[in-house]
C-alpha cells in the first residue's frame, strides 16, 4: 500500500455526507484519511489484518458543517479502533462492526492545478502530527502565479520564491526575503517556512483545497484559494 492512494466506491453500515467520499492513503509510513473535511494523519501499522493508528492520529483544523464533522469523527474512530483489510490487487476492503467499504486505487492530483492560486499555511507538520500556527502569529503565504514564479510572505518577511511541478512532487528553488530580523514565534515559523522551500518535496498530498507539502519528516500546510 505504501505510496498508494485509495477512494472510496462503495460504503455499506453507513450513509457518507452528499458529495463526499472516503480517501486513504499511505505515504512515509503515515496513514491519511479524509471523508470532506479535515485531514487525520498518523503512524500506522498491519497486525496480520488488522489495519490501524499505532499512534494518535493529529488533524487539520478547518472549521466544516456540523455533518461533516461528526462523519470526521467517525472515520477517525473507525481507524482508531482498527479494521480488517483485504488487499487484492488495486482493490481495498476495509471493514469493522457493521461497516463494510470497497475502495479503488485514486489517480494522483494533478499538481500543476496549484500553479496561479494562493497558498495559506494553516500549520506546521512534524513527524506525522500537525500543530497550529503560534498564537500571535501572521500566517505564510505564498502567491502562485501560473508561470511559478511566487511572491512570499515568510509571516515576518517579503520575498519570492519558484515553484515547479515534478510530477507527485513540488519543486522549490530560489528563494529570496527581504533583510531585517524576525522575533520570537515569528522567527520560529518563518524558519519553518524557509526549510520547505529549498529543494523537491518528499511528498505533496493534494485534497481539494488542502495540500500537505513534507521534506524529511517535516513540513507546512497550507489551505489552498
């Protein structure tokens, strides 16, 4: 499974929110699952076949309808509690109590629909577990024209950045801020910032308009617009 991204085709024991599906994915040895809203991540494991958290799974912070959230909650409690999972070929089965779903390799994202849009981090990533942004904090931005070329906003300093499509992975080059000096939770956070965008991503997890970017264990968040 790992590297692989699988969605749902058929749920049975529970009725999904109109327009929503299920999507799992494995990647570095994180399991991220997403049903519309947040995306919960953590460590996994396989005990013979029972798929489940090894850890407690962290969690974006979008605020999301009231149905949303609870059908957030229940995937999250689903993997909590381990499920039985059957691998055959590109085909996933999961299942627990009475709840039985069918889901189907997914396509990649197409990462170039990044290109000419703005990025917003929303938090930093670490090992698996999303923490929010310090109090106090302005928030990251990055200003993707279609080209690549991208105005910064480090959350302290100005600057400009390029991005580029690599196929599954984001490539960044060039990054340049303004001088002057950062303090306190600001500093921390622009660091964050500067780390990702020098080199090619580890992994770039698209889920319409969330995108996780790691490199080496770390790595931001952002909200896409």
């Amino acid at each position: 499974m790992e590297g692989t991204s699988y969605a749902s085709t058929t749920v049975e024991g529970r009725e999904l929110v109109a327009g929503t599906s299920v999507e799992v994915g494995f990647e570095g040895g994180t399991m991220s699952v997403w049903a519309g809203c947040n995306t919960v991540f953590g460590p996994f494991e396989v005990d013979g076949t029972t798929l489940a958290w090894s850890a407690e799974p962290a969690t974006t912070l979008m605020a999301c309808d009231p149905e949303r959230e609870a059908q957030d909650q229940w995937l999250t409690d689903l993997f909590r509690g381990g499920v039985d999972a059957t691998l055959e070929g590109d085909a996933l089965t999961v299942a627990a109590d009475d709840i039985t779903m069918e889901l189907g390799t997914e396509a990649p994202e197409d990462l170039s629909a990044l290109l000419g849009r703005t990025w917003t981090v929303i938090g930093t990533v670490s090992e698996g577990a999303v923490s929010r942004l310090p109090v106090n904090t302005r928030r990251p931005r990055l200003d993707v024209g279609a080209d690549g070329l991208a105005r910064l906003f480090t959350g302290c300093r100005s600057g400009r950045v390029t991005v580029q499509v690599d196929g599954a992975a984001l490539v960044f080059s060039n990054a340049t801020v303004q001088r002057g000096r950062c303090a306190g939770a600001a500093r921390k956070t622009e660091r964050a910032v500067l780390a990702l965008l020098d080199g090619p991503s580890d992994n770039a997890e698209l889920h319409e308009h969330l995108l996780v970017v790691t490199r080496g264990g770390t790595g931001l968040f952002f909200e896409i617009r």
